[in-house]
C-alpha cells in the first residue's frame, strides 16, 4: 500500500508548501513546529494557498476543505510515533537537524523512513546519526512545492535500494517528478546552479555588460523565465553567499567561491527583494523599480 501517514518537521516556507502538497494528494500529515504561533502561520499559508488552487480551477473547494482536514498540526515530536515517512524542513543548521532525527529516532518505528529538504547539507552526516542510515535519505524539493513539480531523492551512501524505491512511489503519488542524486554537495540543480550565478555576478562585476544586458540575454537567448541576477535578488545575496561557501569548502572548486561583490552586497545590507535593494532595487511589495 505504500507510505499513507507523513510527519513534517518544520512548518516555515517549505514545511507548509510540503504539507499542502500532501494533503492535496490524500496523505495523512502531522505538522511539528516549536511554537504554536509557527502553526498558525503555517496554516494560514496553507489557507491562503489553496484559495488561489481553488481560484485557478485545478482544486473544489470541496477538495481544499478536505485537505485542508488533513493537516494536523503539534508542539511535540513524541506524537510521531505512528507516522511511515518524516520529512524535516528545519532551519538549515546540521545541529538542530541532527537533534530532531536523534529525537525521531527514539519515537518512531524501525521502518518510518526519515528524510531531509535540506538545500545544502550533506545527507549522510545526519544519517550516520540515526540507527536507520538505510532509511535515510534527502527529499530536496523546490520553492514554492505547490509550484515547483521537481523533487530530488538524494541517495546517500548508506540509504538502501527498498528506501529509494519508496521515495520515488511516495513522489510519483504526490503528482511530483522525482529525480535520484547522489548525495554530492547541491544535489543536481544546485550543483550546477550556483557556479552559473557566481559566473553571472563575475561577468557583471568586472563591467562585461550590465545587469539588464546579461538577464535579457539569458532570457532571450535560452528562453529561461528570470535571468540569473534577477534570480540572485529574488534567493537573496545572503542566501547565495552562504551556499556558495559551502560550496567552496566542498570542492575548493575557484567557480564555487562567492565573488567579493557579493560579500561586499551582504555587508551593505543589500540583500535582494527582501530589503528592496539587491542588483536592482524593489517596492514594498516586491516589484522591481524601473
Ligand atoms: P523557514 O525559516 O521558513 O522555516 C523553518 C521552520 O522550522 C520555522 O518555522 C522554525 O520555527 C522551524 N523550526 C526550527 N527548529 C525546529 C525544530 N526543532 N522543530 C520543529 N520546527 C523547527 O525555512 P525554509 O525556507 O522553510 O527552509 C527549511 C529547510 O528547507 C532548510 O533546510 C532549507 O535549506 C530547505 N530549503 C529551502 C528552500 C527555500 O527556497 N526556502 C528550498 C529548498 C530547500
């Protein structure tokens, strides 16, 4: 019968995105945030969401009501214990990760697959922690999941053949599209991502075109929705920044390094959309200034 009951650690961004996208495909999901505040704002994420599925047509009302009653939400982890997969979508810190799957590990059953969306970190040092290794793997999906059809099964050394093939069944049903990586730094996406856009700010930063230049050619050229400067504002310049040392430290790879404009950005506060000032600059409500 495959996997029915989903726990997600984590209602932020892409923990509530995640829950949506189960619920919607009939999952059970139990969502675990530290404060009730979290779920709340988890919820109304949800709530508002699935108004704009509705509106569009691709969902009832009927079918948001009901998943909507499909998602329930908890303070404690200890309520797990009946759940098959476990999904966390923490902050991206390897020690808060690795305290929530020792909690897991001593609440949930031998077979409940454990996975991790997490956009950087390296599957295995947290599977080595668990006593399932073999039913561990990373789920690295996109933002937002409701929008973004891809999902990365990331297979670490240690995640056993039987866990993949439940993975992949689990994405498949979720009406997603799942794609095997092995657990090299960035997965696929990210891997090839992030040395593109350094590339990108490089090419800006020493004055071989403008922002407008090189994201008109990106979009003209290779029929791509946003160019890479654009896409830069819209991750956030810290956000690409830490990546991209990350990164650095895996591969000692110089296209990996975060270019010194960057750094110099993030000093500056100039984070992207976020603070209205990135590349380009923003209003308040995100669009960019002419
Ligand atoms: P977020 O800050 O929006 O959400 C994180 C949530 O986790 C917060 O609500 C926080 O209260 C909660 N949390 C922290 N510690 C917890 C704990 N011990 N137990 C339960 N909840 C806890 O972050 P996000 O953007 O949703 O990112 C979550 C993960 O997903 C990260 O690993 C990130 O790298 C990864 N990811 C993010 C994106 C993205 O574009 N935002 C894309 C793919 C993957």
């Amino acid at each position: 019968m495959g996997i029915q009951k989903v726990g997600i650690v984590g209602f932020g961004a892409m923990g509530s995105g995640i829950a949506q996208v189960c619920a919607a495909a009939g999952f059970d999901v139990l969502v675990r945030d530290v404060e009730q505040r979290f779920i709340d704002r988890g919820n109304e994420r949800i709530a508002a969401s699935l108004a704009r599925v509705v509106k569009s047509g691709k969902l009832t009302e009927d079918e948001a009501t009901a998943a909507r009653s499909r998602i329930r939400g908890t303070l404690a982890l200890a309520d797990f214990g009946d759940r098959e997969l476990v999904i966390e979508a923490v902050v991206e810190v390897l020690d808060a990760k690795k305290e929530v799957f020792g909690q897991l590990d001593a609440v949930c059953g031998p077979t409940t697959i454990f996975a991790s969306n997490t956009s950087s970190l390296t599957i295995v040092e947290m599977a080595a922690t668990t006593k399932r290794p073999d039913r561990f793997a990373g789920l690295h999906f996109f933002n937002p999941p409701v929008m973004m059809p891809l999902v990365e099964i990331v297979k670490a050394i240690t995640t056993s053949e039987a866990t993949v093939v439940a993975l992949r069944d689990f994405v498949k049903r979720l009406g997603h599209t799942g794609v095997v990586s092995q657990d090299t730094t960035g997965f696929i996406v990210n891997r090839l991502l992030v040395p593109y856009i350094n590339s990108a700010i490089r090419l800006f930063e020493q004055g071989g075109a403008t922002a407008d230049e090189i994201d008109q050619a990106i979009k003209l050229g290779l029929r791509h929705p946003m160019g890479p400067l654009e896409l830069l504002d819209h991750v956030g310049i810290d956000v690409h920044y830490h990546v991209a040392n990350v990164f650095f430290e895996e591969f000692k790879d110089a296209n990996m390094a975060p270019p010194s404009l960057l750094r110099r950005m993030m000093l500056a506060g100039h984070l992207g959309v976020k603070t209205g000032k990135g590349i380009y600059e923003y209003d308040e409500k995100g669009k960019r200034k002419a």
